[in-house]
C-alpha cells in the first residue's frame, strides 16, 4: 500500500532558529502534498497545498514567510518553520495524494511533534 | 457553508459492545468520503472510503460505513469493538470543485473492559 515517511517524528528547537520536517511518498509519486497543523485535542487545519515544481498554495491566515513548503520532486515536500516561536509549537502532518485521483484516498505521514523553547 | 460534522466529541464503548460514529455533511453534491483513525501522537490511518457504488463500505479492522445520501450521512460502525480501536476518528470530505481534504471534528473513543 501507499506509505508516507515524515521525519523527524519529534523536534524541540530553540526560539528564533528554523526547523525543516520532510515528507516523503515511498513506494508512490505524490503529485501533490498538503501539509496539516494539529492543535491538541483538536482536527486538523490545512496550511498549504502543494504540487510537484510549482509554488504552495497556502491556505487564508497561515504565512507563507514563516511555514515554507517545498515539493521539489514527485517523493518529496518539505516544510520549513522559520524563526520558530513558542506559538508555533504543534503537531504538524503531511499527507499525499498520488495521481489517481482523489477518490482513490490520502496517504498520511505519521507527523512531526514541534516543541519551540 | 460547507461543513462536516461529527456530533459526538467522546464516546465511550465498552469491549465486544457495537459502535457507531456519526458523520454528517453539508454539500451542495455528494462528495468523496472518508474515514480515518489516529492513534496519540500518531499520523492518520484511512479506514475506508466511498465515492460511488455500493453504499455501505467495508473497511480495515472490521469497520463498515453506510453512505445515506438523503441524510447527508455517512456513519461508521463496528459490530464488536476491541480494546485497540481507543483512537480519534476523523470523518472527512472532499468535493468535486476541491483538492484536499477537509475534516470533522473529530471523535474520542474510550473502549472500558
């Protein structure tokens, strides 16, 4: 079956520096790559879309400075957290979606747990 | 507006008891719908889906759905739960005119021996 790999699973930084999470689709090409943000005890919210070799669209209210996203190849996005801040703390998952359509389902990563002290 | 909800915020089942998870939409069109199951601190495992055809889906685990258009609902059942089902499940959609997911709420299931 389609299997998405995020890592790293578990991060703790340091207010100001940048952290980079990778998603990967392993045995599937991604044509594209949403990345998720999770608050605890609560559902996911969409930052940002992505297709392979184009810009991310980010959805309203998430800036595109702070989470950068790239999907650099058809196994590959990455998201980048700059200037980390404590607010940025979360539960950050990637998902993918092959070529087949979205019909055919979303493959999740198993998430990133961002700690920013 | 465009809305999934998931009315049960907690449930709790007891083992080999039946379960039900409600999941309802509210879309012009019948969308593409999913559900999926998280673990704590875990990613998000897809359990089964329905965009046409048969209404009641099977699914991993001995999960089932049954998609009822003229109730907008698209509810998860399983006839006898197991103490490893405790997880979140998330309900979710997308559209026709969409490109990613979007999810309900969210239910909790506690499974008590």
């Amino acid at each position: 079956g389609a299997v998405v790999s995020q890592h790293p699973s578990r991060v703790i930084c340091k207010s100001g520096t940048s952290v980079k999470i990778e998603c990967r689709s392993l045995d599937f090409q991604a044509t594209t790559m949403f990345w998720y943000r999770q608050f605890p005890k609560k559902s996911l919210m969409l930052m940002a879309t992505s297709n392979e070799g184009s810009k991310a669209t980010y959805e309203q209210g998430v800036e595109k400075d702070k989470f950068l996203i790239n999907h650099a190849s058809l196994t590959l996005s990455t998201l980048t957290v700059t200037s980390a801040h404590p607010e940025d703390s979360s539960f950050y998952i990637c998902s993918a979606r092959g070529d087949r359509g979205k019909g055919y389902g979303y493959t999740f990563g198993s998430g990133t747990r961002l700690t920013v002290v | 507006a465009q809305s999934v909800t998931q009315p049960d915020i907690h449930i709790t089942v007891s083992e080999g008891a039946s379960l039900e998870l409600r999941c309802n939409y509210s879309y012009g069109a019948t969308p593409y719908l999913f559900w999926y199951v998280q673990s704590p601190g875990q990613g998000l495992q897809l359990l089964l889906k329905y965009f046409s055809g048969d209404t009641l889906v099977q699914g991993i685990k001995g999960f089932e759905a049954e998609f009822k258009r003229s109730q907008s609902s698209f509810n998860l059942r399983k006839p006898s739960v197991h103490w490893s089902d405790a997880a979140e499940y998330f309900c979710a959609v997308v559209t026709a005119g969409a490109n990613n997911l979007f999810f309900g709420t969210g239910t909790r299931l506690t499974v008590i021996p």
